[in-house]
C-alpha cells in the first residue's frame, strides 16, 4: 500500500480523511434518544475500528506526543469524533463520552466481540 503514497504521513491523511467522512455521514436520528445515537454511532465506527487503530499505532510508533499533538491528520481525527459526540451530547460531555465509546470499541475489538457491546444499558 505504501507504494500508491509518497510517505506514511500521506498514507495515513488519506485514511484519516476517509475514515473521517464515514464518522461525519453517520445516521443520526435527532428524534431518538441520546443512548441510541451514541449507539448508532458507535455501530458506524466498529466494523474498521481494529484496521484502524493497527494503522493509527503503526504511524504514531516512535512520535513523541508533541508531534502527535501538533500532526494534522491526529487534530483532524479528533475534532470530527468530538464535533460527532458533541451533536448527541452538547461539548460538557463530549470528551469524557467519547472516551466512553472508545473504550467501549476497544473492548468489544479486543474481546472479539464478547465485552464492550452496549447490554440495552446507556454508553455514559
């Protein structure tokens, strides 16, 4: 794959802008409740979330969190998860929310399914 970019840092923009369209065109119904938008949000980012978190650790191997803080794929990352949680939750609690659904994804990644899936029971 590295063949089609010419560095990592451009292989891994193009990845971060495509997975980022897909968080931004989530299908959020307004209508229903706060639990059950988080849920269809978390739903839309589970099925590439192992992929992407190999290919998110591989890139940031070796940078120091100053890079990662300042490197622009990581800050375009970031803003849309928050701008998409802060749509359900309003800014109070969208990090620590957000933090909640990816712990929630990492769990259920790491477990192969068995832990980290939302029981009926709210995300945050």
């Amino acid at each position: 794959m590295y063949h089609y970019f010419p560095t990592k840092k451009s292989l891994f923009m193009a990845s971060t802008e495509s997975v980022m369209n897909r968080v931004e065109e989530a299908p959020l119904d307004v209508a229903t409740t706060e639990a059950a938008q988080l849920q269809a949000l978390l739903d839309s980012m589970r099925d590439e979330f192992g992929p992407e978190m190999a290919l998110l650790f591989d890139y940031l191997r070796g940078k120091s969190r100053g890079e990662i803080a300042s490197d622009e794929a990581m800050q375009l990352a970031l803003s849309t998860y928050l701008e998409a949680v802060k749509r359900i939750v309003g800014p109070e609690r969208a990090v620590e929310t957000l933090s909640v659904v990816m712990g929630h994804l990492m769990l259920d990644y790491l477990s192969g399914g068995t832990l980290g899936r939302s029981k009926g029971g709210n995300l945050v």
